[in-house]
C-alpha cells in the first residue's frame, strides 16, 4: 500500500509505538510531525499544513479529545484518526459524533490502520504548480478554490478591483466536474439596466419593440455550466429578486415566456463592494446576499502579497514576448524592488498593463523601473533628468531590505543582522546612513 505524499502529525507519548508508527508512516513516503505531549501538539498545529492527525486519547497533560476540540475551531482543521484503548470506546464514538472521522483500537493491526490513514489524507496541495500566486495567501486560496471544485454551492469572490476575481473564478471551474461544460461571464455592471434582464434570462419573440426572435439569455447558455457574475452588487432590485428566484428554485422565465427554463448550472459572483453596507442601506437584498454568500473566497491585494509580484512579473514577461517581437531580454532586479515598493492600487490588473507598456516602449535590453513607472522618479532622488542615480536605487533597495529584516525579526537588531548576513555594528552604521530608526 502506499499513500498520496502528504505531511500527519502524530501525537502520541509512547516512545516504542511512537517510533514504530513514524518509521512506517515514513516508509510510505509520508512526512512525519511527532509529539508527545498534547499541549506542544495543540501549540504547533495552530499553524501547521497537515493533512491528517493520528491521536492517542490518552496523553500525559491534556487528553485527545481536548486537542481535537481546539484544532477543530480552525477554518481548514484536518481530519483525525484517534488511537484508543478498548476501555475508552465509547469517548472514541463521542469523538466521531464531534467530528472525528475514524479511530483504531490498541493493539491495532497496521495494515487495517493505513487502510484508514489513506481515506483520510488529502493530496498535498502545495506539490501542485501555482496557478494564481506562490505567495502563501493565494497558496491558502488556491487550497481553498480546489476543495470547493468537488462541490456545486454558489460561491462568492470577494476584493478589490484587479484583484484577479475573474482568473479565480475560472480556476474553480476548470477543476470541477463541469469543465467541460460552459464558463459564462457577465459583467453586471457594464450592460445596461433596461437590456440586463433580456440579457440574463433571453426573450421570446415579439415580448417588446424590437424583439424579432427569440434569444437565449446568459443563463441558459450556461448549460450545465458555470454563471460567472461579476460586480453583481449592481444588479438592480427587481433583477435581484428574479435571480434570488432562479438560485432557489433552479429556473427561470425569459422575458415574455410563460414556460419555466430549467437551470442547472453553478453560480458564482464577484465583488469589489461592501454588500453587508449595500443591504445595510436597502440597496441589496439580504436574502439575496445570504443566498449568493454560501462560501465566500476573500482575494487579497497585490500589495499584502508582494512575494507573487516578481512571480507575475515573469509571467507577463513571458505572455507579451511570446505575442510580440521584442528585444528585451528580461526584468531587472532594480524593477523588481521597484515593483515591490509601489503599492498597487489596480492590483494585478494595474501590473499587467505597466508591463505590457514597459515591453513596448523599453529601449535597453532588460526592463528598468523608469520602463514600468514613467509617470514617477521616487525610487532613490530624482537626479537632474528627473531620474534617480543607479546608486541611489542601490541604496533605496537596500534600505528596504533591511527594514523587511527588522520586521521578520521584531526589531531585534542582532537577530536582523544575522538574518541579513553582516555584523551587527555594520547594520547600526547603515541603519544611521539610511536613516532607519530603532524600533
């Protein structure tokens, strides 16, 4: 038998069984996080990336289910396989009326205990080449987008604009079961309201002026597939309720039909809006947004992930020199600071553009951050061209680099300097040359 590789943690104070489970686990290509006290578990698994959990009931300090109740509260809490004795049974069918998924009774036999370890580890998700980001928040995204592919509950994106709601959207479907069926996009806010509803749900010939033949809406093209609505916060009330209607009772009517249409696809919407204020204020329904709101996927800004911007840069590199002739040979380490320092405020979609301008209008072979911000001279002081000096670059990057390093390590100057490689008395010199104050 061999399992998914995937990282389970152990809990377990028995040093024999303990070092026996590890070493097989191991052996079928698992890796193994061992503890054998309860409350250093509890304290690591707040933060770890496990796909499972072995669990004795009995520890020294606090008891199983004591660390299952406290893992249980988080959002992705992995599943638990308890290791009991035959005197603690029924706790360990309390646990699985809790939440717990399976348990195994000493002494266990380990190849009925694989057999249960193998339902329950999932694929490790990070294994998986990244689609939207290698930054550890859209990594978290991702994990998310994939485990909501097996199921058909609506799902709302929620962020800023540019944030990438579309692209993950799309990454949803392209990992259900419908992939192959239609990914439908509409944009509520770009058609206008008097043609919004036509648009949606179709018409029948002769409903209105104008309206010659029948036409199929948005909505029944999705044919089984995805009704990506985007900006949906624009949607006016009476549509709302027509939409409200076809999520409840999986049909519609186009406009002057008398026939419902059937509806079997998945919606997904997207937001940039407050729509907890928009139904605060009675601009949006509530039984709407609690309808829509079943899963809700949160996309962050370009700047509270700046790990993914060199990434999307290499991207978009790629992406216009592949569709245009170019000389240009690649992006500088000067434009990727520069990158990192700009805070974004069109998020991805406002990158992809500077880059499609850079690799444009770039004249050196290798793009620079005039390329990118032509519209600013901030990075390092503006020389007599309006343009900082490739020394004051150096030194603005360096700059930030230390100050990533004192954030990373709380402002502890001998913990910094040995993070960033130098002595200490070095890092106090060029903190007081680049005017960075002591925390």
């Amino acid at each position: 038998m061999s399992l998914e590789p995937a990282t389970i943690a152990l809990v377990e104070d028995d040093p024999i069984m303990g070092e026996s489970l590890v070493q097989r686990l191991s052996l079928e290509g698992l890796t193994v996080r061992w503890w054998q006290r309860g409350r250093e578990a509890v304290s690591a698994l707040r933060d770890a990336r496990v796909q499972a959990v072995v669990c004795d009931i009995r520890l020294p300090d606090i008891d199983g289910e004591a660390l299952f109740r406290e893992i249980a509260q988080r959002p992705d809490a992995p599943p638990f396989l308890f290791i009991t004795g035959f005197g603690d049974i029924d706790q360990a069918v309390r646990l699985m009326r809790a939440g717990a998924a399976n348990y195994v009774t000493k002494p266990f036999d380990l190849d009925d205990f694989l057999v249960r370890l193998t339902e329950l580890v999932r694929p490790a998700a990070g294994d998986e080449t990244p689609v939207l980001g290698v930054s550890q928040a859209m990594g978290e995204v991702e994990r998310l987008l994939s485990r909501l592919a097996s199921v058909s509950s609506p799902v709302l994106i929620c962020g800023e604009t540019g944030t990438g709601k579309d692209v993950a959207a799309r990454f949803l479907h392209a990992r259900s079961e419908a992939a192959a069926k239609p990914f439908v996009a509409v944009n509520c806010a770009a058609i206008p309201a008097d043609l919004m509803e036509s648009e949606l749900f179709g018409h029948e010939k002769g409903a209105f002026t104008g309206a010659v033949q029948r036409h199929i809406g948005y909505a029944e093209r999705t044919a089984g597939g995805v009704l990506f609505l985007d900006e949906i916060g624009e949607l006016r009330p009476e549509l709302q309720a027509k939409l409200l209607r076809l999520i409840e009772e999986r049909s519609f009517h186009r406009v002057g039909g008398e026939r419902p249409v059937a509806f079997d696809g998945r919606i997904i919407a997207a937001t940039n809006a407050d729509l907890p204020a928009l139904v605060e204020a009675g601009r949006f329904r509530q039984d709407l947004y609690y309808r829509i709101n079943v899963i809700t996927v949160s996309m962050p800004a370009l700047r509270d992930r700046p790990d993914d911007i060199p990434w999307l840069m290499n991207r978009f590199f790629v992406e216009f020199a592949d569709l245009n002739d170019t000389a240009v040979k690649g992006v500088s380490a000067l434009a990727e600071e520069a990158a990192r320092a700009h805070a974004w405020p069109g998020n991805v979609r406002e990158l992809r553009n500077r880059m499609e301008r850079a690799m444009a209008l770039a004249l050196g072979p290798w793009l620079m951050p005039g390329d990118l911000f032509p519209d600013k001279a901030e990075y390092g002081g503006p020389g007599p061209s309006g343009f900082g000096s490739l020394e004051d670059a150096r030194l603005e990057a360096e700059r930030r680099h230390i100050v990533r390093a004192l954030a990373a390590t709380g402002g502890e100057i001998g913990a910094a300097a040995r993070l960033l490689g130098i002595g200490r008395t070095t890092l106090w010199e060029k903190m007081r040359r680049l005017g960075i104050a002591v925390q």
